[in-house]
C-alpha cells in the first residue's frame, strides 16, 4: 500500500475550537496528519502560555481522527521538526500573516521549497479564535488555583518574567491591560505583579517598617484580585516570627497569590534602599533557613513559592557571605532567590549571577533593578535570571502628577490651570469598563 503523505500542522491546542478541527479535517485531505504540539517553552516564544500543560492537550489531540501522531515542537520556529520529517505539506489558518508569527510562516515557505513542500493556508475564522475565547475567560476572571500556579508555568515557559509594582486596584489594572507594540508585530505585556511592602505602606501614609499587618496588606490583594487575572508575588518584608509565617503563607495560598518573598533582616526592618545608613540587622543563616523550612511545611499547594532574598550586599557583608547565603537557603527549601543591590552599577549582581549559576542552574533567581535601572529585561534574560521586579514604579509615578495639581490648585485659587495636567472627565469614565 502506497505511504500517505506527511501533513505537518502546528498547534498550541490549548482550548480546542472549532477552527481547530477545520484545520485538522482540511489537513486530512491531504495525507496523514502529524501535529507538532508546541512545548511550554516554544509557547512562551509566542508570549502565549496556554492553561493546559503539555500531556494534557496532547491527550485531546491524539483522540481526534483526524491526526495520526503527536510529537513536540519545542521551539516557536519548526525548523528542527520540518528538516527531519520533511513533509509534502504544512497547513496552517491564515491567521499569521498578520501575526508576530510572520517570520516563522516566512521560514517554513523558505524551508518547504528544499524538498518540494507546500504551505497550505486556510481561512481563518475570526469568529471563533483561541484568543477570543481566552479575552473572554479573562473577562469572567480566574479561579485561586489557576491563578496561583501559573507564576511557576510562566518562569518554566519564559527566558524572563516581567513583574511590575501594583498597589491599588487601578495600578494593578495598568500590570494587566499595558501594552507595546515593538518591531517585529512582538507584543509585550507584564506577565504578573508585586505587591511591595514599600509602596503599599507608602500609599497608606506609613513608614515601610512592616507597620501595615497582614489582614490590611491581603485586603489591597483581594481588590486586586478581584479586577485582574495576573499572579502576584508577595513582598512579606522578615516574614516575622516563624510561628507567624507559617499563617502568612497559608492565608496567601488562600488568596490565590504565587509566591511569598522573605528578606533575612531581622528586629526592626527597614527599607534596604536606606543600606546602612540606619541600623538594620542580618539574620543568621540558620535562624533564615529555619524559617525557610517552616513555611514550606505549611503550604498547601505544590505550586506555591517560598523565595529567600538576600541582603548580603546591601548591608556590605560581601559577595561570600551573599553566596554562601543562597546556597544555605536553596538547600533548606526556597523555590528561588532575590539578590539585592543599592548600586547604580550592576557589576555585583551580575557577579553574584554569574558565580550562582555556575553552581546552581535551575533555581529561579530574581532581581529588583531599583537601583542598578540600566539593565534591559533582554539582558537580565542573557544572565539567566528569571523574574524581574520593577518594584515600585506605579506609585512613584503617581505622586508628582498628584502634588502638582495640587499645588497648582493653591497657586492659582482655582482648577483650570491644573486641567492639563489631569485626565479628562470623559476619559476617566470610561476608563473603567461597566462605569457607563
Ligand atoms: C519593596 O518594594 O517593598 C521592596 C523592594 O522590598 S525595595 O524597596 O527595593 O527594598
Ligand atoms: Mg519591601
């Protein structure tokens, strides 16, 4: 019996639709389909990190009858699985012309002209579309449980994870919605958001010494939580007493945040901006890794990340201790670490990277470049670091814009010199969907 032809068709397949199985059914006509499942990092390429993991969808596919075999495309390009299954035909919605997936479509017609292929391409139906399903979910919202575990699918799925400060609702709708449109039709977005211990006291007028207790903090989250779909990494300063954190991390677990960050300062925390030049004291590695152990006990979920951050180079304990720090910690249970600079030159991050990875390649580190605000994501990313912080941007924004108008009110005995420097009325009912 004569062989069919190789059909190849590239699927993420995370909520399967109908368009799907007109691609599939159309694919079928041609030969036997084999379907290249796109990896969680060949997703998180295309900045499309799908709800279901891999095995899951894999599942649903190999079910259909359409498709004959499911193998892994681990790279956003097809490249590596074109060259060796060299297809008749590649099938696709014509959807990605339009797309950041226009340099892999170019590619695969480059590719299929080496051994005689050809790119099939069906209209695509608007109508229904994964990304129409997916703005609709995130309309509905997201549950405790989906929300909380997708920080840890995120890190696995992409070379950075961008975190942005929020401390209201509305900030934390700028860390949802915000947008760019850069070269190449790439579409960047943050991909979560920090609740800082820093802006969030600031925003309630007290200092950041850990003076706003838990139950006020959760409160912020849970208004949060109910605008967005984004997950949340939690700054819990000390963590306080051991006995106290084990009730932190369940209470956060409850709430649907991702991960807690504890800094081994111990007595009287403050802000590590402030370094030393007031008292601020280091906890001992033992004391930091018996907290570390009692948190991890208490977690409910598998998900949950308990992140130790180091405070080594903001006191001026050096690089040896920083490192022998993390280390003690990873090995006492930390999902990851945070290193901490007040220096405007990055130098000691990056040598602390550098020298933690040589040791340990697959711990998540994190970084808050506060200080050291040169560095681009794309070249945290070359260090390999996994989740960047900008800490407290929203709220820093905020204030000026608000004490000018402020003053300007005064100055003038009136409003309507301020007005340029105010959002319009109409904009700013509108700015919020549902207000109308
Ligand atoms: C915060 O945002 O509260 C932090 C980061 O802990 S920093 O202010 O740089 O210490
Ligand atoms: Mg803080």
């Amino acid at each position: 019996m004569a062989t069919l032809p190789k059909v190849y068709v590239s699927m993420i397949a995370d909520l399967l639709h109908s368009g799907h199985i007109k691609v599939l059914k159309e694919a079928s006509k041609y030969g036997e389909v084999i379907v290249g499942l796109l990896s969680l990092k060949a997703c998180g390429e295309l900045n499309d990190i799908p709800y279901l993991d891999y095995e899951k969808r894999k599942e649903v596919l190999e079910s259909l009858s359409m498709v004959s075999k499911v193998i892994p495309q681990d790279s956003a390009s097809y490249k590596s699985n074109l060259e060796q299954l060299k297809p008749k035909f590649v099938v696709h919605g014509d959807d990605w012309i339009h797309t950041n997936q226009r340099k892999y479509r170019d590619e695969v017609i480059e590719l299929l002209k080496k051994w005689n292929g050809e790119l099939i391409e069906i209209p695509y139906s608007s109508d229904i579309s994964e990304t129409n399903i997916k703005e609709q979910m995130t309309r509905l919202g997201i549950t405790t449980t989906a929300r909380l575990g997708r920080l840890r699918r995120l890190i696995e799925a992409k070379p950075i994870v961008k975190i942005l400060e929020v401390h209201n609702a509305l900030s934390a709708l700028i860390a949802e919605n915000a947008k760019e449109n850069l070269k190449d039709k790439e579409i960047v977005t943050f991909d979560g958001m920090w609740s800082s211990s820093l802006t969030d006291s600031t925003s309630k007028g007290k200092p950041d010494i850990e003076a706003v207790d838990t139950t006020a903090r959760l409160t912020t989250i849970n208004e949060i939580f109910e605008v967005t779909t984004k997950p949340m990494i939690y700054d819990a300063d000390t963590g306080g007493k051991p006995e106290h954190f084990e009730f932190t991390v369940r209470s956060l677990e409850r709430t649907g945040v991702s991960a807690v960050i504890i800094e081994d300062k111990t007595g009287l925390k403050k802000n590590s901006l402030l370094g030393n030049e007031v008292a601020q004291t280091q906890d001992s590695i033992e004391n930091f890794c018996h907290k570390i152990k009692v948190g991890k006990n208490a977690q409910i979920t598998k998900e949950f990340m308990i992140i130790a951050r180091i405070e080594s180079l903001i006191l001026e304990a050096g690089m040896d201790d920083a490192l022998n720090r993390a280390f003690a910690y990873v090995r006492a249970g930390a999902d990851g670490v945070m290193i901490h600079s007040r220096k405007k030159d990055p130098s000691e991050i990056i040598e602390f990277v550098q020298r933690f990875r040589d040791k340990d390649k697959t711990t998540p580190v994190v970084v808050v470049p506060t200080s050291f605000n040169s560095v681009t994501t794309d070249e945290f990313a070359k260090m390999e670091v996994n989740i960047v912080i900008y800490a407290n941007h929203m709220l820093r924004a905020a204030y000026p814009g608000m004490m000018k108008v402020a003053k300007l009110i005064l100055k003038h005995k009136r409003s309507l010199e301020a007005e340029p420097y105010c959002m319009p009325i109409k904009e700013i009912l509108e700015l919020i969907p549902g207000t109308k």
